[in-house]
C-alpha cells in the first residue's frame, strides 16, 4: 500500500519500484489515481533537468 501522501508516492516510487510495480498490477485501474499522478509529475521532473541539463551543457564544461 503506497503512502497516502504526494512525496509519500514519489519516494515509494523511486525507492522502491518493484514493490510499486506489484502493488499497481494487482490493483484496480480506478485506485491508482494517486499513484499515477506521482508518477506523471515524477517523469515531468526528470524531463525539466534533463532539458535544463541540455541547455547548461557548455556551462558546465566551461567549470574546470
């Protein structure tokens, strides 16, 4: 059973996935809402640092 609150979900998430994984494949569609929010904005953070990591990119190189 995931945390019932949204970093709850998010650590549950990146802490532990195979738990995640089972709890969300033995579970009905209509009550993973809230663990597929934490997901969605979970995959929506890592996006805008990949993105951010892309367009600092020469910044980064120029630090010796």
């Amino acid at each position: 059973m995931p945390p019932d609150t949204l970093t709850g979900r998010i650590s549950f998430l990146v802490m532990q996935p195979v738990d995640a994984l089972r709890y969300a494949h033995g579970t009905p569609a209509a009550e993973l809402g809230g663990l597929k929010t934490a997901a969605v904005l979970l995959l929506l953070v890592n996006f805008a640092f990949a993105m951010s990591l892309y367009y600092h990119g020469e910044a980064l190189t120029a630090v010796p």
